[in-house]
C-alpha cells in the first residue's frame, strides 16, 4: 500500500502531469539540502517529460530517469513531501507499466 492519499490516474497523459506536480510541490516544502538536489534533478526531468513537444520513447526515457533519482533520494523530513514522493513514484511506475 502506498503512503499516500492522492489518486494516480491511469492516462499516461495525465500521470505525466501529476508526476510534474508533485515533484513541483516538493519545492516549497522543508525538505533537507542533500534531498532536496535529488528532488530538483528530478522534478526537471519531469517537467521535460510534461512537454508537449516529447515523444513517447523520449518521454519514457525521461520518466525512467526521474525514477531512478527519487528512489536514490533519501527521506524527505517532511510528511507532506514524502507523501508527493510516494506520489511521484506511483506516476512513474504507472507510466512506465
């Protein structure tokens, strides 16, 4: 079970989207510095998946690096953000099944 409460759409389209915004709501929260470089690194790629101007093998690429980076990132420190973290996972890994 994930630890979060949000819904993680089905629409690849649409879990690209949330991907970025979740990664996107990690930025003003209080999140430690060493974290928070994996967060950045990662909401960047997401938001270079989010183009509209990507194709799919390229999206997934992207997809797959953001990924890899926050399951290299530590705790957050934060409730919230590690709920959009958990989030963010969810999109990935819905996206990339």
């Amino acid at each position: 079970m994930s630890s979060h409460s949000f819904s993680i759409p089905s629409d690849t389209d649409a879990a690209v989207a949330a991907l970025y915004e979740h990664l996107r709501e990690t930025g003003g929260r209080p999140v430690t510095p060493a974290t928070n470089r994996w967060l950045g690194e990662a909401e960047a790629v997401a938001r270079d998946a989010a183009s509209d101007s990507i194709g799919p093998d390229a999206r997934a690429k992207r997809v797959e690096q953001a990924l890899m980076l926050l399951e290299s990132a530590d705790a957050t420190g934060d409730k919230t953000a590690d709920e959009h973290v958990a989030a963010a996972i969810d999109c990935c890994q819905q996206i990339l099944s």
